[in-house]
C-alpha cells in the first residue's frame, strides 16, 4: 500500500475508541496513512498521545489544553505541558483556541489560556494548532495580540518555498469564510479541512478549498468526530482521511494522488517531519 496520506488532527486517546484501540492500529498499518497527529486537549490525553508518538513510526502528537478544558487551570498546569511538549515526537502546541459555541461557555480562561499557550509555542518555536469556533474575530486578535505572527516568531521557522513567510499556525477544521482564509494565508498560516467539506451544506468550505492555494491546504479528520461523506453515520476514523483528500482534489481539478501528495508534504513540513 502506497503511504501518502496524512491525517494532521485526530484523537487515538478518545474514548470512543477505547473498546477497539488494537483494530484502529492496525487499520491505520494497512492503510495509506503515513504520518497522523496525535492531538491532545487536556494533560492525560496529551501525556497519552505522546506515549502514542513514541510507540508508533506514523504517528506524531501534540499537546495542549482546548478551550473547554480550561477552567480552573493554574501554573502547574502549564509546567506539566511544558515537560509533556519536551518528550520527543510532541510536534506541536494544541490544539488550543476559542469555542463559543455554548452559551455557558467560561470565555475569560478559554482566552487567559489560548494567550498563555501561544506565547508558550513561541518561546518553544513549536508550531500551533487552532480550535476556533463562533470566535473568528478573538481568535485572530489573541493569535496577534500574543506574537503568532511576529517577526521573532517567523524568524524562528524557514521561509516556504516561494518566500513567503511561516508562522507554523494551523486553522484546525477550518469553518470561516474564503476572504477570512485569506487573511491568514496572507499572515502566514496554513488551513486544515476536515470531513464536513464533505457534507451537503459545505458551500462556504468548498469556496475555501477554491480559494486557497494548494501548498496551504492540509487534511484531518478530527476522528472520532465529525465523520466524511460517504462514511457519514459511522464512527470516524483516521483512514477515512482519504474520503476529504478526494473532496480536495475534485474541488482543485486534479488528480486524488496529486492531492494525496501535496498535503502530505505540507502537513511534513507545518510538523517539522524530515525522512
Ligand atoms: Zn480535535
């Protein structure tokens, strides 16, 4: 089988795996997966996909506390991030972020501890991935507030192949506008499309996947969430990241291999991966 996917956000720590982790392993192994990352949102599931990266060659993880896991966080929290993101294979920050979905939804510590962590990521120089969600416009700012896309932090990584800057920034599950898209491509972030540019109503996702060039685009599938057409229904998995690859290629006009190709090698490169 022929290794050109990647998965740049899924959560083998889930519980919704818990009673089949064994067979979700070795479908990854039979798969075209090459590399997928490990996410964590809270410290066990980040120590956990660390201990995921160390044991499996595919895979690669990263930690952080999501937005809904921040309240009553403190300094020892932040210690034990920073020790879990010293382990070797933890990639990067995240994903960490913004979620207003919810009206009860404690805002003042989703924001504390998005800031605290994207200065953690920059003093590190590791890259970030973004949960954001009904929160386009504190996103962007806290991102800028906190120094994402400064000249120090885009200092730290090479620039892309066309001289563009890298701010190593990664709009997980991308669900804004084309026009807010590019705003951070022009920033020097990346965007991560995952199972829903699939779904019927994906109009805004598909303009998004029109508008932004190919070297910016990365697949995920956020599995055990949010499942791809035509496995919708299921639980999700890591290997259904082929289903949005095809999307990608259709929407772009070329090849499903071509696709496969290209956001592998733009996740190898926002993670760090060298062969
Ligand atoms: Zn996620």
């Amino acid at each position: 089988m022929e290794k050109i996917l990647f998965d740049t956000h899924c959560h083998l720590t889930d519980e919704g795996y818990d009673d089949g982790r064994e067979d979700l392993i070795s479908e990854i192994e039979r798969s075209q997966i090459r590399y997928l990352v490990d996410i964590g949102t809270d410290l066990e599931s980040s120590e956990r996909a660390a201990e995921n990266a160390a044991r499996y060659p595919f895979c690669y993880a990263a930690a952080g506390f999501w937005p809904g896991n921040t309240t009553g966080l403190g300094d020892g929290d932040l210690a034990g991030l920073r020790r879990i993101l010293s382990m070797p294979r933890v990639a990067a920050v995240g994903e960490i972020g913004l979620d207003y979905h919810y009206e009860d939804t404690d805002k003042e510590s989703q924001q504390l501890w998005f800031a605290r962590q994207i200065k953690l990521a920059c003093e590190l120089a590791l890259p970030i991935c973004i949960h954001s969600r009904d929160a386009d416009d504190d996103t962007m700012r806290i991102l800028k507030e906190n120094g994402a896309f400064s000249k120090e932090r885009l200092a730290c990584f090479p620039p892309r192949a066309d001289g563009s800057p890298d701010a190593r920034v990664l709009l997980h599950c991308f669900s804004g506008s084309a026009e807010l898209a590019r705003q951070y491509v022009r920033l020097g972030a990346d965007i991560s499309i995952a199972g829903p540019v699939t779904y019927k109503n994906a109009r805004k996702t598909v303009e998004v996947v029109q508008t932004v060039d190919l070297s910016r685009l990365t697949a995920e599938t956020d599995a055990p969430y949010l499942t791809p057409v035509p496995m919708r229904g299921r639980r999700n998995l890591p290997v259904y990241v082929e289903h949005t690859v095809r999307k990608i290629a259709e929407i772009k006009g070329i090849s499903y291999e071509e696709a496969a190709m290209a956001t592998l090698e733009n996740g190898m490169r926002f993670y760090g991966i060298k062969e």
